[in-house]
C-alpha cells in the first residue's frame, strides 16, 4: 500500500474552506492530520466539516506533535512570509498561498531558505494550473510562435480597505501578472505602466506594457473600478490566436482559439473575406468537473505539490519561479510614466 502524504494547513479562513481542503478531501493520496488557526474556533469548525483529527492555535506545536511531510500555508499575505519561512525552518515541504511574500525580497529569501533547508517550496498560482489554460497555452505552443501575450483583471471593490497592508496589485493583480509571464516564457526586460485612482485614497488601476527578453511583447491591464469581474487572456501569433475566459461577471472557464488561414484581412467589408477557423474549448466540460476548486485549478495545485512530494521533483511554480514574478510585479510598478 501506497503511503499517503501527511500534510497540515495553516489557516482556517474561506480560502482553505472553499477551495484547498475540499481539494485535499478528493486526493487519495493526501492525509490532512491537522489544521491550524490562531482563531481555535474557526479551526474546530474546519476539522469537524473535514475530518481533520487534531487542531492547534500553534503551529510551532503541531511542528512539535505531528508527524508531517508538508504544509499548506493559507493566512493573509503580510503573515505569508513568516508562517512559510518557519516550516520550512522546521523540516517541511511548503505551498504559500499567493503572492509569494509582499515583496520580491521576501520571495527570494524563501529561495535561500528552501535551498539551506532542503525543502520544497511551493506557490499556489492557481491560475496556472487551470485545465483550460494548460490545455491552450500547449496548442498554441504546437500551432504557432508566441509574439504576443495580453493579461486582464477587472473588478468592483474598495481595495483600500480589503488590502490595506500591501497593493492590490502585489497582492490581487499578481495572479494576471504571473499568467502573463508564464505564457510569455520568458523574462521582461522594459515596461511601462499607467496608475491611477478612482473613487480611492489608493492607486486602484494599471495598465502596463512590457517587452520580454525573448521579443515577445505584452500588455497587462487591471482595475477595481469597473462594473464587475472580468478576468482574460490572449496568447498570440502569426498562425493563430487564443482567448481565455476566467471569468466574465461571473465564474465562466471557457475559450476559444481562431487558426489563421493564412491569408490577410483588413477589413470586414473587403470583398471575399472568410473568417478564420474557430475552435470552443469549454473548460468545465475539459475538467469533468463542474466543482469551482476543480475547474479553476486549486485541486490540480494540490495534486502538483503532493506528487512533487512523493515524487521528490519540483512544483509546477517554485519558489525561484513565484521570485521572478515578483520581480516583475515590482519592475511594472516601478515603471509607472
């Protein structure tokens, strides 16, 4: 019989609730032996809803009473870096919740500290891991040269409150950050970016261009101003082009991808213009699972980090990995003209 993977989470608030251990509850290979939450409540709550045999409001004592393989990190990202930075001091594989600390200093000292300790560490960009997104971003690797990648994440809400200790867009937008560089495969080298402020005492709204080491060019636009959730992606080139939606008011996980015909069009009034071949891609349909942790990609990082544990291989974004896009998190907003 297989040993399954002890691991413990930190933190008993709405992400481990809605989306990790639900996730964790269908890996057969995955044991949850304890939870952990400075709130005692909240974390008895969480066990007896998941069967979670034993709580702490200590995570320095489960370290000290658990047998365990690894931890699930799942607080607030001002308490992010600490909370990681211990278990992997204690002998722990790691997956943090995004962003990998509040700044890329942060980040990279969990670089050094997982190679001091040799231990994985983990970051859960979720979107990443999102069947549909794989699913593209391969085709198109298949179909056509990337020259173009472009990121959009689209809100309503007052960010001054609801980050109130780090930006929103080191905090919120580094998930549409990180996709674009992930798709981009490569590393900016020049930006440019506009901020501004509507209805807030805080910067609330960027628009960024970027050109990567590699010459493929992209573009990143976020803003919590606007009249609701809207989150995409495309991935362009001379043979063909992908849309993704993550999220268009609502929930939605689809796509669709037009193959070039290889003749130009101008315009659609010319005379003799055919469209391009389309193809649908329903990313619901793609995952076979209507549950939103499935389709949207928190199971699939889950999976990924209890395989790259048993498996003793690296995590589809590592630390190093998460590093880099704060790096670029920082040069885009260092960048504003």
């Amino acid at each position: 019989m297989k040993k399954k993977v002890n691991v413990a989470v930190i933190g008993a608030g709405g992400i481990a609730n809605n989306v990790h251990l639900p996730s964790l509850a269908q890996i057969e290979d995955a044991n949850v032996a304890a939870i952990c939450d400075l709130h005692e409540e909240k974390a008895k709550k969480a066990a007896e809803k998941f069967g979670i045999p034993s709580v702490y409001t200590s995570m320095y004592e489960m370290f000290e009473k658990e047998e365990l393989d690894g931890v699930f990190v799942l607080v607030e990202p001002d308490r992010l870096y600490r909370a990681a930075n211990d278990c992997l001091s204690a002998g722990l594989h790691v997956i943090m919740e995004k962003p990998a600390g509040i700044t890329s200093y942060q980040a990279n000292s969990l670089v050094r500290k997982a190679e001091e300790t040799g231990k994985m560490c983990a970051v859960a960009m979720n979107r990443r891991h999102v069947p549909l997104v794989q699913f593209v971003f391969e085709k198109m690797k298949e179909l056509t040269p990337i020259t173009q990648v472009d990121g959009v994440f689209y809100k309503n809400s007052n960010i001054a409150s609801s980050w109130h200790y780090a930006s929103a867009f080191v905090c919120d937008i580094v998930h549409a950050t990180d996709l674009v560089r992930y798709f981009a495969q490569s590393e900016p080298v020049k930006a440019s970016t506009i901020v501004g402020r509507f209805n807030s005492p805080v910067d609330n709204a960027w628009s960024s261009i970027i050109q990567f080491e590699n010459g493929v060019i992209g573009t990143l636009r976020a803003n919590y101003q606007c009249g609701g959730r809207f989150h995409n992606f495309a991935i362009h080139g001379p043979k063909a082009s992908a849309f993704i939606n993550l999220g268009f008011g609502g929930s939605q996980c689809d796509a669709r991808i037009l193959h070039s015909s290889g003749k130009p069009i101008y315009s659609l009034a010319a005379a003799g213009v055919s469209g391009p071949k389309e193809e649908y891609i329903d990313g619901i349909e793609l995952a076979n699972n209507k549950s939103f942790f499935a389709y949207y990609g928190y199971l699939q990082e889950d999976i990924d980090f209890i395989e790259a544990i048993k498996n003793n291989r690296k995590p589809l974004c590592s630390i190093e990995d998460a590093a880099k896009t704060m790096e670029m998190v920082e040069l885009l907003l260092a960048s504003a003209i």
